[in-house]
C-alpha cells in the first residue's frame, strides 16, 4: 500500500477528472443552502447545531457529507428532508423556498422503516397511492422499482422475511417511486455487515446512474464517501458548520480496486485530517487510568 508520506495532492486531478468537474458546475443546481442555520434550546441554554452553511448540489451529482460525531449531519438531512426547520438561512429546491417535507425530495434512513403489514410491491406503490394516484399504472411503475432494485422475485415477502440488505433496497425503490428530485439518505447502509455494505453500495452507484436523480448521503464512514461522492462535504463540529468541500479525484466508473489507489488514499488521509486532527488524537486528551499489571506493556 503507498505510504502517506508518499501521497499526491488530494487536489491533483487528471484532465479526465478536471473536465468531469467542469460539466457538473455547468449544470442546473437542484439544491440550494444559503446561511442556513439551527439552534436548541437546552437545560444548559442554546446550543448552536448548525451555522452559516452555503452550499450547491447540481443536477445528478452525488454529494457525501462527512464529519464527526455531534456536527449536525443528521440535524441538516432532516432540515432538507422539512422533518425540521432551520432557526436561520434559507433552503431552495430548484430555485423555490422549502418550507416542509414534499415528495420533491426522497428520504432513506439508516432504521428500516418499511411498512411491516404492507408487501416489496406495497410499501413501494405507498407513496404514489397517497398522492392520489390508482390503477394498473402504478403497479406497473411499482414493478419497474422493485426490478431496478434487484428484488423482482421478493414483489409479494413482507419486511420479516427480507434480510437487511434487502430491506434498505426496498427503501430506496419506495423513495424513488414519487420521482423526487434528490434522494436524501442519512446514514442508509449503517447498521449492514461489512460485506452487504460494499454491495449495497455498488448497486446505488449503478442505480444513480441508470436514473435521473440527484443524491444528498450522509455517511460517517471515510471509504464511502471516496467511494460514492463526485464531491464530499465535511463539516467542523460545535457548532456545525462547513470546513471544506473536497472534489474526489477518484475517475469513475468506481470499482472496490481503486481503494488502494493513490488518489483514493490522498483523499481520505485529508478527510481524516480534517475530522480527526493530530492534536486530538491519541484518545483526544483522555487521561485514562491503569488498570493492568507492570510488565505487560504493548505498543
């Protein structure tokens, strides 16, 4: 494996990369964050989750947001997703104010949160349903979902008889049936084993490629967001708020190869440095105590 000391620029791109870059910011910007902000009230007074946040996301880009534990990425999915509202700033979806959840904007958790009464082809025919839509169009547009998704076999299990994996494909099926804009997903492949994860990972690339959708994920796993991410949006913690926004140099099409690659690895050394910085670690100033008997040290 290179050696960090050995790493590129993270910022070095190659001419194909460059110019891939140059198409996105040419595009129409689907989501628009200006000032946003948000604030709790607490026992110990206000606490400041997020402050000041401007950002872009264009048209079919893919977007990760990145940061340590308590810098508001969760806070600031569900202020996208409506869920909340911001104390401050503004939040525009193709150039018009959002003021609450809407079907412009699809969501998927980290929990799986599929009806357990309803089928695959139900849960995913739920949305459209409520929007008033019936008829033999809607299962057919159902079936195209659940076959894009992989799961064409499972249309008529319930959520107990599907594994996790399974569940969060179903998820993102239900989320694309009412055809959003963007597809907002907190944290989505977070309680997988190590395995499903890197599948479930590969089958959203060919998705989001296959499709026209735009795509908001909150992750806090490093080798994720290089993976997925066109650009990775890292947040400082406390309050949260914007430290960099990191173009991944990685080409694409992406593959699990490439994570040994010197692009890949220069890019999540600095993710690393900025979510971790040298003087926090090595337990980030925790003086713990020994409890482990003389002669027994290792490194």
């Amino acid at each position: 494996m290179t050696a960090v000391a050995t790493l590129p620029d993270y910022r070095e791109q190659s001419p194909a990369v460059a110019e891939r870059f140059r198409k996105l910011k040419q595009r129409p910007v689907v989501l628009s964050v200006r000032g946003l902000g948000k604030t709790f009230g607490s026992t110990e007074g206000t606490v400041t989750a997020l402050q000041g946040l401007d950002f872009d996301v264009y048209r079919r880009e893919f977007m990760c947001v990145i940061g340590q534990s308590g810098c508001g990425k969760s806070t600031l999915i569900r202020i996208l997703s409506g869920l909340e509202q911001p104390t401050s700033g503004e939040l525009l979806l193709d150039g018009k104010v959002v003021h609450g959840p809407g079907p412009d904007r699809g969501m998927v958790f980290q929990s799986y949160t599929l009806f357990p009464w309803l089928t695959v082809k139900q849960n995913v025919m739920f949305g459209p349903k409520m929007a008033g839509r019936t008829g033999t169009a809607v299962e057919q547009e159902a079936r195209q979902w659940i076959e894009m998704v992989g799961l064409s076999d499972f249309e008529n299990s319930y959520p107990f008889q599907l594994s996790g994996g399974m569940k969060q494909r179903v998820a993102i099926a239900r989320a694309l049936a009412n055809q959003p804009r963007i597809l907002l997903m907190d944290e989505p492949f977070g309680a997988l084993d190590a395995q499903t994860r890197a599948q479930m990972q590969e089958y959203l690339l060919q998705i989001w490629k296959n499709i026209d959708i735009t795509i908001l994920f909150i992750t806090h796993d490093l080798d994720e967001a290089v993976f997925l991410a066109d650009r990775i949006l890292v947040l400082k913690a406390k309050p949260g708020r914007i430290d960099e926004i990191i173009e991944v140099p990685v080409p694409r099409p992406r593959s699990l190869d490439q994570a040994i690659d010197p692009e890949y690895l220069a890019t999540k050394h600095r993710i690393n440095e900025l979510i971790h910085p040298r003087e926090q670690r090595g337990g980030g100033g925790v003086e713990i105590p020994r409890m482990t008997m003389a002669g027994d040290e290792v490194e």
